[in-house]
C-alpha cells in the first residue's frame, strides 16, 4: 500500500507539473475511488498536501513581485471564515467521523464539475467578454465589476464560496480560482493571476487542513509518502511540460475531472 501511496503521489506530481493543476482535483479522487480511504480523511489529507506542494511556489511569486496581496486579503477574508464555520458545521454535524459521506462526495463531484469547465473555459472566455464589451449586458457587468467597492464585496464573497467548496471537498482552490480573478481583474497578466491564485490557496488548504487535523481526518503517514511521491513527480512532470503541448494535457485533464464528477454525482 505505501508503494501506491508514492505512485500517486507521483502522478499527481506529475500532472500538477505539466498543467499547474490537478493536485485537489485528481488527489481526492484516487484516494477514495482506488485506495477506498475514507472520504473526510481523504479531503484532510489532502488539503495539507495540496499547502505543502503549492507553498515553494509563493516565495519565487513574491520574489518577483507578481502577487496581488490586496486581491489575497480580500479572497481571504471571505475564505478564511468560511473555512472556519464549515470546519465547525461538520465537527457539529460528526462529518468527521464518517458520516455524512455522501454529502462530501456529492459536494466533491460538484467542485470536480466546476473545475473541469473552469480548466475549459478559460481562454475562450476571456476572448469571449472581450470581444462582446460593447454589449448591453456586458457592459453592464463590467461597470458593476470596474466599481472598487463592488469588486471588494464580489471578491470576499467569491472568497467565502471556495473556502466552503475547498474544505468539504479539497478542490476548487486552484483552476476554479483562477478563472474567477481572470473575470473580476481582466488587467492582471497571466502570471499575477496564477500567483495571486496560489498565494491565496495555500493559506486557504492549510488553514482548512489544521481544521481537519483537529478533528482527527488526517492520515499523517499517509501525507508523508504522498508528499514524498510527489516532489519528484513536479520535477518530471515540468520537465515533461516544455516537450508537451498545454492546449492538449488541459483537455485531457479536464475530461478525466468530469467523468471522476460524474461517479461522485451517481
């Protein structure tokens, strides 16, 4: 079983290095579906994962100056509560100890659906409201949105919805994200999005994966051979993603999450 352990933690690797997502999305899935762990465990355990693989990226991010921390501490500020409150909703509930499960893969199956389309949407998207800003209807959203307070309030709500989506289900944090700041902050460069995302989703998963630790739906042991599965895993995998295409890995990546949706949804 460990040696399944660190070939998942490898895939994911894998996957996370050749796309910058997956780790969430694909983690949760194979620990429930193929190693049959427990579905709150599952999303615990792999919460921290997903704060400790993400977290050396924020200090290059930062070293380079491309986070938006007035974005963060607005996203924040609506995630963090969230988290807490849905932290205590299932310790309240006894989610943690394993029941309610359907909720959790439902709620898993949900956020799997949303990523995948966010994986698909994204570029013609933004192409999309780009060249539809003349509009009446796109320029309406847009006057509401290029209001600060507006886009303040939007963004911690946004906040308050992926931190609930995140805890009970440990996706959403990443290509979901970034598809919401693409929408509410369309100057941003490519780059300041996938930073400000990442910067914002590792508070967000470890805040959420502490919560899941106090009750008791952290594997540690688990978490280490994943962890130690995947550092090699984002060294190939980046390697690997400079030989081939992203306008193939994304789709692909984006079909697997919705079929996987789909098994958690029936």
């Amino acid at each position: 079983m460990e040696w399944g352990f660190l070939l998942a933690g490898l895939f994911v690797g894998i996957m996370v290095g050749m796309t910058g997502v997956g780790g969430g999305s694909l983690m949760t899935p194979i620990l429930i579906f193929i190693f049959h762990v427990q579905p709150a465990i599952a999303v615990g355990t792999d919460l921290l994962f997903a704060a400790i693989t993400k977290a050396g990226g924020i200090w290059s991010y930062w070293h380079h100056g491309v986070v938006k921390w007035h974005v963060v501490w607005r996203l924040a500020a609506g995630s963090i509560p969230a988290t807490l409150i849905t932290l205590w909703v299932m310790n309240a509930t006894g989610m943690h100890d394993g029941n309610h499960t359907e909720v959790i893969t439902k709620a898993l199956g949900i956020a799997l659906i949303l990523t995948s389309s966010a994986l698909l949407l994204k570029a013609p998207l933004g192409k999309l409201l780009r060249s539809q800003e003349s509009h009446p209807v796109v320029s309406a959203i847009y006057d509401i949105r290029e209001n600060e307070v507006n886009k303040a309030l939007i963004t911690v709500v946004t906040g308050a919805l992926l931190g609930v989506m995140v805890t009970l289900s440990s996706v959403g944090a990443g290509a979901l994200g970034a598809v919401i700041l693409l929408f509410l902050y369309p100057r941003l460069k490519g780059v300041e999005i996938v930073a400000t995302d990442i910067a914002h989703a590792v508070p967000l998963t470890f805040v959420a994966g502490l919560g899941h630790s106090a009750v008791g739906t952290v594997d540690w042991s688990l978490l280490m051979y994943l962890v130690a599965g995947s550092l090699p895993g984002i060294f190939i995998g980046t390697h690997l993603g400079v030989r081939i295409s992203d306008r193939m890995m994304r789709p692909l990546l984006a079909i697997i999450l919705v079929l996987v949706g789909i098994k958690c949804l029936i």
